[in-house]
C-alpha cells in the first residue's frame, strides 16, 4: 500500500497518510498533527519514495530548501534553519557510514 508523507510548511511536523491505489495526485493534505487548526499550518507532500535512502543531512538540506524561507517568514530571523542544517552536516560526517 502506497505511503504518502507530507510535512507542515510552517513547523515541520510530519503525518503520513496510506492509500489504497498508487495514484493520488489530488490526495487532500491531513492537517497538521502539531496545529490541526491554527493558520498557515500547510501539508505538503513530501517525495518519500527517495527521501529515505538519503543521508540526513541531505534530508535536512532539502528541507531547508523546500521550507526554510517559510519558516524563517513565520518564526522570524532568530532561528537560522541553514545555520542549524550546516552545522548536523557537519556533525553528520563524524558518524560511521550507514549512519546517516
Ligand atoms: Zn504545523
């Protein structure tokens, strides 16, 4: 059974939603596990079909990438997402390979 996941654009939580057929290109977004009725509090689809085999630190780029700006925009310049991202790649590449 096809597993969708979506994180929330604003805090990151993440829900997974199972489906019984494969394609589901207007499959409705759960609401936020952390927020299910605060504003702004989106679901999107993350593409995890190649997200687990990546490295955590990618994972964390890549969502850095995807919401960064959003959540820069919603919590304001204090928490820097990049700043933290960079430092767990870094930290990353101390762990032993298959880690990551
Ligand atoms: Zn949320």
């Amino acid at each position: 059974m096809p597993l969708y996941e979506f994180a929330c654009e604003a805090c990151g939580a993440r829900a997974e939603v199972f489906r019984q057929r494969r394609a589901a290109p207007d499959l409705e977004p759960p609401p936020c596990p952390a927020a299910p009725d605060a504003a702004g509090h989106r679901m999107a689809r993350v593409m995890s079909g190649f997200a687990h085999h990546l490295g955590f630190a990618t994972r964390l780029a890549e969502a850095e990438a995807t919401w960064g700006a959003e959540v820069d925009a919603a919590m304001g310049p204090a928490p820097d997402v990049g700043r933290h991202a960079r430092r767990y790649d870094r930290a990353s590449r101390d762990l032993p390979p298959g880690e990551g």
